[in-house]
C-alpha cells in the first residue's frame, strides 16, 4: 500500500500546529515506510523496549492498560494517518499497550529517524509536541466525561468516532477495515456489554437514535452532540465536525461489533465496496 497518503494525512495534522514549512512538509513526505500487517486484538509495539513510533496506514488502533482484574481499559485511540507514541522520539517505556483493533497496517518509524527529522527541521518537533498536547487535551476529556451517566458518556464517544473518522477520509479509503465494535465502545465507557446494550436502547427511548435490525442509526448527529455536550474543538480537527447535518453514524449491536457509515460511504468490519454487510464476530475485545 502506498504511504503517500498517510503521510499526508500526518502533515495536515501537523499543520495545525502552524508550525510546518514547505521543507518540514517534503521531509515527512519523504519518508521511507514498510508496511506491516498487525491482526485484530494484536499488540503493534514492544511496550517493554520501543524502538519506534508507529504511523496508522488502515485500521483503527488504541492504547491500552490491562487491569488487575483482566479487563482492558482503551486510553487512546488511533486512526489512519496518526502517530502513535511519535511525540516521545526516544527509545522510553511507552505509557500503556498500543494495540490494533482492526487487521491494520502500520508503519514503523524507527525514533533515530524521528530524531534526525527533528534534528534538520526543529518545525517538526515543536509540531509533535503540539500533538502530544492535544493528546492529552482528549485524555483530559475523556477524563471529564467519567462524571457522566452512561448514556451521554458513550453518546459522547460515538459523536468522537464520527468526528475523527470524518476529519482523516476513513469513509473515502477503499477497503478500510474498523474495529469499533461494543466490546470496544464498553472498554472506552468503562461499562460492561450488557449495559452497552441497555444504553443504546435508553439513546432510542430519548429519540436520539433508531435501533433497526442490530443497527444503531443517528441520522442527525447535531443532535446526539447537543445531548452528550459535545464540542469537537477539543479534538484540533481540520476536518468536517460530526455536528454537521447530512452527516449519518450507523454502528451494529446485534451482533458486538460497530460499523460506521457516514454521508461519504461506510467505513467498518468488511467495508469494501459492494460488501457493505460483511462483518466479522464479536470477540468481546
């Protein structure tokens, strides 16, 4: 798979840090990657001794902890043309488990080249560190929105997903594969599956979602974010806002997994085009 375009979704990112010029651009787009295929529920990284970042070329990844009790708690999510851990540039302890939740492809940028890059266009590390901030800004609100009840908590999260599937092409890339599934939507929530459920069927109770054969619709997202008091400026995304109308989320419960379809196409388990309805079973992870 070509890289070009990863990395260009990686420069617009960076951009916003407005600290990127026409040679910090041609020195990221010059880069030289090997994509790697790393299965659903695989970790991507060494946790114990990186030696890279990982830049996300299809799929959808998280950072993860795994808690005393076996559960997982998601802390991060990564989409295609995000950087995992590029913000450090130095061969530390990552914080957390960088896994895949989709087959995706990544690709691996060693931190001696990171540190090169930074080295010849200092530009690019001052965009990383904006980066690593507004990481910590979406921490910070997922923090925040610990203090809600369930169902504006996951509101809040599907309104996220769209947000940022919309923002990098997700719905435009040919054979794009996610992982949004309610195993997943529950480690995010911190709730279990069963309440998953119980919370999208409270969301239709309130008119704010239709339940139709295993499929959660929002056709107005407006909406769903004036319920969950969602505002995407915390996300720093140049693209569309999942408050725009015409803008539709659909996201399978039937059977635990999430697909998503926005007014661009559908972007999820087996989103190939003419295959819509391919998918694959839930794990539970």
């Amino acid at each position: 798979m070509p890289t070009r375009e990863p990395l260009a979704r990686l420069v617009r990112r960076l951009e916003e840090a407005g600290t990127l010029g026409e040679r910090e651009r041609q020195a990221i787009l010059s880069l030289r990657l090997r994509p790697r295929l790393v299965p659903a529920r695989a970790d991507i990284g060494l946790k114990q001794d990186p030696q890279a970042a990982h830049l996300v070329l299809r799929g959808v990844a998280c950072r993860y902890h795994m808690l005393s009790d076996g559960t997982r708690s998601i802390v991060g999510l990564f989409f295609p043309g995000d950087l995992c851990g590029g913000h450090s540039a130095s061969p530390a302890k990552h914080h957390g488990s960088l896994g895949a939740l989709s087959p995706s492809l990544v690709a691996d940028v060693p931190f001696r080249t990171l540190e090169a890059l930074i080295g010849d266009h200092p530009g690019i590390g001052r965009a990383l560190w904006w980066l690593a901030l507004v990481e910590l800004g979406i921490a910070q609100q997922w923090l925040a929105n610990g203090g809600l009840e369930a169902e504006r908590r996951i509101a809040h999260f599907v309104c996220e997903i769209l947000a940022r599937s919309e923002a990098t092409g997700m719905a435009a890339v040919d054979a794009f594969s996610g992982g949004i599934r309610q195993g997943v939507i529950a480690d995010l929530a911190a709730v279990c599956l069963v309440h998953v459920n119980r919370v999208l069927h409270a969301l239709q109770d309130a008119g704010l979602i239709r339940l139709e054969r295993g499929v959660v619709k929002v056709p107005k997202p407006s909406r769903l974010a004036a319920y969950a008091d969602f505002d995407a400026r915390y996300l720093h995304l140049a693209g569309r806002a999942a408050t725009e109308p015409g803008s539709e989320i659909s996201l399978s419960c039937g059977t635990g997994l999430a697909r998503i379809r926005t007014s661009a196409g559908v972007v999820g388990p087996g989103a190939h085009p003419g295959s819509a309805n391919d998918a694959w079973p839930c794990q539970g992870q």
